[in-house]
C-alpha cells in the first residue's frame, strides 16, 4: 500500500464497502493467458486457507479473459470462412476432387506462415491471426486460377495429363505471379516503411498476409499440379448444366456491354454516385456512436476541483454511489467499484450485466445516469469519452509567454471546442494541485 508519513493516502470502495485491491501484471516476455491461468489456480488455493474465511474475493477485470475470446472470436471467424469459400468452390467446380486438393492450400500455408512469423520473431496474437483470417480468401485464388487452367486444356483439347498441366500452367502463370505480387505490394510499405506505434502493429497482420501469399503461390505451381497428374478423371460430360448457361448468358451480357460502352459507362458512374451518397448518410446516422458496445465496464470522473481529504472525497463518493445503487436495476449495474486518492485521481468505475441480460444499450445507460446525477462540491463527474478504454479523448496544449493572457482565452475556446460536431465534454483539465491560504497575524 501507498503510505504518505504514516497516513493511508487512497482508498477504494466495492459495492459501497471498504476493499483490498491487488493488481497484477505480467511480465513483458510472458504469455499473459498462461500467467493468468497460473494466478487464478493459486488464488483459489489461496482462498480454502483458514486466514481468508469471511473475505471475499472479487475479479473486477481479467484481461486474459478478453484476449481468450478475441482469439476465439477470430479463429472462428476463419474457419467459417474457410467453409464458405470451399462450398462456394464446390458449387461452380462441381468436383470433390479439385475442392478438397484446393482446400489443401489453406491448412498447408497456415501451418507452414505459422513457422515463418516464428522465425520473425512475431507472437501468435490477435493481430497475426487477423492477418492470416483475412489471407484464407486469397489462399486458395492461386490454386483454383491453376487447377481450372489445366482441367481447361485437358478437356478442351484431349490433352494428356502432363501436356495439359504444362500447357495449363504456362499459361497463367504470369497473371497468377502478378496477381500475387500486386496484393503483397500492398502490405510491403508497412512493414519496411517508417516506423510509429501504429505500424508496429500493423507489421504482425502484414507480414502474416504477405508469408502466406508467398507459400500459397508456391503451392499452388508445384503442389496442385503435382496432385492433378495423379488424380483419374471422369469422361467429359455431355449434358449442359448449369455452369454452362451461366458461361452462356454471360457471353451474351459481355457482348452487350461492348456493344453500348457509354450506357455501360454512365451505369457505373451512377452506381459509384450511389454508392457515395449512401455511404454519407449510414455515416450521418451512426456518427453519435462513439463507443464500441462490447464494453460493459466504463469510468465516471470526477474532474475534482481542488484539493480534499479522503474523508471529504468520500462523502461526495458515497452520494454517488448511492444514486447509482438506488437506480440498479434501471442501470443495468451489476457492481460499482470506486478508487480516490488526495490530490490524485477520483473516479468511480460501473460495472454492468452481461449483455444477454441487458435491457438498454451502454449509451442510453450512460445518458440516463447523467440526467439526473446528483451535484457535489468537489467536481463535476462525466464520462471519460475517448476511442478505448483509459483513453482520454484529445488533448490541446497552450503555449505562450503569459499564463494569466492564455487563462483569459480559455471560456472562449471551449465554447468554440464544444460546437464543433462531434466534440463532446471539452474541459478544462484539473490538476488538483493543493491550495494554500495564508494568514498573516498583524501582532
């Protein structure tokens, strides 16, 4: 605990009750999902020991939780993926076969880029494998534009196998290679560009996507026809399907189109206006929500204007406190947890229910409880408004020769700051310093 001479100089509540708190950090080099599951077993061994009866204990945040489900969320979300782009192979190629020899690129170049991001010394993180969901679509362009090409040649000209995979290969392979290389481009001034937090981070998702487009367009002119030549085909068909009345009635669109190039023209031109025009108005609508609502825990400062006791703080604390209690259940609160120290930060964190319990969004909540939060005389509390969590917004910094001038300035800039659209809460920041009165004794 933090001592000032003697004296507890902080303090925190836990549903309106003195609490311990104990954070924990991981060490820079360590997995932090395996440093929790470490802490969490030894905290409940600790919690059986006789000196912990009638103590309650309390998770308020788990950051490995979070980062457990974001990976989850992402690796679902690629193998879903995965299995839409293999039916939807499936349904134009009508052949088990080329599906499941195409499929062979995904979990072959994942595993083979996995080896690669080791080599770079890049971690397994939620951004590498963002990279490598969003490579999965790309993985398998290579081998179909391959595959088709051969079976192309091999049915459209009695080839045998080998002449049509020579013949099928050569023939795309320069649009495959420029195809590939083009995409790579893309992502390449990200990870030798300049360097800023941004493209630190960055650089994971990029070299995840650029390692795998490498290796697929490897496999996909050395593994695939490899595979092919070993395959036994059916006799070609002589029935028309589907496939080929689509094939069909899009010769017919491309010649009308080439026949009418301005009416095909100005219909993309018209299309792109739309576009923009729509795209400016969903804009317009969803522009007052700035927060993501995956968050269920958020921050009320207190913006403390001037300096207090912790006695003093906790009586103003206590009056929240108990307006947001006496709302519960209209708030959606689960816990409410506090933390306030003299001369330092004072803010009272809302925990609320799960969102398959929710009964409102985390924006109307927050509006709600600002209607009709009680004044206090230490400051005026609201929301901490910024992009992420712990963020605070933007900050603007005054130079000048003169303090007393810029003091002046001030209430003019923050009317003008809290016009602008999408400006909310623009303050002043309180640096609480302690104030001193002086009494001089005229003897």
């Amino acid at each position: 605990v933090d001592i000032v001479n003697g004296d507890r100089d902080y303090a925190r509540h836990l549903d309106r009750k003195y609490s311990v708190g104990l954070e924990i950090f991981n060490d820079s080099t360590a997995n932090l999902v395996d440093v929790a599951d470490r802490v969490l077993e030894k905290i409940d061994e600790i919690a059986l020991t006789p000196q912990m009866k009638g103590i309650k204990l309390v998770f308020l945040k788990n950051q490995a939780e979070s980062v457990r489900k974001s990976l989850n969320d992402v690796v679902m979300a690629g193998l879903m993926g995965a299995l839409l782009s293999l039916i939807v192979l499936y349904t134009f190629t009508r052949d088990w076969a080329i599906t499941l020899l195409v499929s062979l690129s995904i979990p072959i170049s994942i595993t083979i880029t996995l080896g690669v991001l080791y080599f770079l010394g890049l971690t397994l993180n939620v951004l590498s494998l963002m990279g490598l969901m969003l490579a999965i679509g790309m993985l398998v362009d290579n081998s179909v534009v391959i595959s088709e090409s051969i079976l192309t040649q091999r049915n459209n000209h009695a080839f045998d196998i080998k002449t049509a995979i020579k013949k099928g290969v050569s023939e795309v392979m320069v649009p495959v290679i420029a195809g590939t290389l083009t995409s790579i481009c893309v992502f390449l001034p990200i990870v030798f560009g300049e360097q800023d937090m941004i493209s630190v981070y960055l650089t994971h998702v990029a070299a995840s996507i650029i390692a795998a487009l490498i290796i697929s367009l490897f496999l996909s002119i050395t593994v695939v026809p490899l595979i092919i030549s070993r395959l036994r085909y059916k006799k070609s068909k002589t029935k028309e399907d589907w496939m080929d009345k689509f094939k069909r009635q899009y010769s017919k669109a491309l010649s009308f189109t080439m026949r009418h190039h301005w009416l095909t023209f100005m219909s993309l031109v018209f299309i792109v206006v739309m576009g923009f025009v729509v795209s400016k108005l969903y804009v317009k609508t969803e522009e007052g929500i700035q927060q993501s609502e995956s968050s269920r825990d958020f921050w009320l400062l207190y913006n403390v204007d001037g300096s207090f006791t912790l006695d003093r703080l906790k009586v103003d604390i206590d009056i929240i406190e108990d307006y947001l209690y006496a709302n519960q259940s209209k708030f959606d609160i689960d816990e409410v947890y506090s933390y306030y120290q003299e001369n330092g930060f004072v803010a009272t964190k809302l925990y609320l229910v799960e969102e398959d319990k929710a009964t409102k969004s985390v924006a109307d909540i927050k509006k709600e409880v600002l209607e009709n939060l009680p004044k206090i005389t230490i400051g005026k509390p609201s929301f901490r408004w910024g992009r992420g969590q712990g963020s605070s917004g933007m900050n603007i910094y005054l130079q000048g020769d003169s303090q007393e001038v810029m003091k002046e300035y001030l209430p003019a800039l923050l009317i003008e700051l809290n016009s602008i659209e999408g400006v909310a809460n623009a303050q002043v920041e309180k640096k609480n310093n302690r104030e001193e009165l002086q009494i001089i004794v005229n003897r």
